[in-house]
C-alpha cells in the first residue's frame, strides 16, 4: 500500500511549504494522537490569489478550488509537525467562508476541502465538519480551513 506522500505524488499533488503565522501562534499543535491544525487561508508562494467575499467578488467554483489550497495548506502544517505520513484518518474539518450577506452556499463551498482529503485518503477521510459562514477573513481571503487528525501514537512528534 503506497504512503500519503506517495499518494500525493500519483495525484501531482505537493505539500506547499508552510505558511509562517501572521500572529502569536503555531500552524500545528499535537496532543496525543491528535493533531490540530491553526486555520489555514489559501496562500500560494506566500500570497493570496483571490480576494474577498464569496457570493459578490468570488464565485462558488474559485471559492471551492481555493478551499482545496486550504487544505492542501493545512497538510502541510501537519506534515512539518508529525510528518504526513503519520496520519491514521481525518477527525474534523472547521471551514470558515467570507461570505456577501446572501451568501447560503458555505457547504459547497468547504466541500473543496472535504473532497480533496477524500481522494487523498479515501474512506480514511471520512470526518465530522462544520461549513461557518463569516463576514470577513484575514487579509480578505475567501476561506479558511483547520484541520484536526488522528495520526500514530508512536510518532515522535507525539505527547
């Protein structure tokens, strides 16, 4: 059975380099056997390619590419920690969506993200999910995702 590394690799995939915090924190923290992610905004070598809200200055199907990059992000944040490898299943996904005040599409839109952790983990991605929608994001960006995975408890990035 291939790794999720190598996995990643079939698909043409690649972890980005982890985005440095904008603030006081870390991008990844593990406690046990779980490993949560700080939120993670769609930053491609350090910028955003798309500003806004979703609904008025982003459309759904940018938005729901732009949630892949979250999470694709968010990998990465893991993969620093524990490395990606490491990771057993998905537990949860927390996707924040900047959304115009008419906006009623934040499932469609964290689906990006959901759906890319499927195809990399198949029925191992299989999570609990909040889709919230907000009125504004850091630096503008549409979305945002965190995640939370379970990952081997002999790692030696565990507690």
């Amino acid at each position: 059975m291939p790794t999720w590394t190598e996995k990643l690799s079939s698909m043409a995939l690649h972890l980005p380099q982890t985005a440095a915090p904008l603030a006081a924190y870390v991008p990844a923290n593990c406690v046990g056997n779980l490993v949560q992610t700080s939120g993670q905004i769609p930053l491609v070598e350090g910028t955003l390619p798309i500003q806004g809200k979703v609904g008025t200055d982003v459309d759904v199907t940018a938005a729901i590419e732009l949630a892949r990059v979250c999470a694709l992000n968010a990998l990465a944040a893991v993969d620093d920690l524990v490395g990606i490898d490491s990771i057993v299943r998905v537990v949860k996904v927390v996707g924040y969506v900047a959304s115009a005040p008419d906006f009623t599409n934040q499932p469609a839109v964290v689906n990006g993200a959901s759906e890319l952790l499927a195809e990399v983990f198949g029925d191992n991605a299989a999570h609990i999910r909040s889709a919230v929608g907000v009125a504004v994001l850091p630096l503008d960006a549409p979305v945002e995702i965190e995640l939370v995975v379970e990952v081997v408890t002999d790692h030696p990035g565990t507690i």
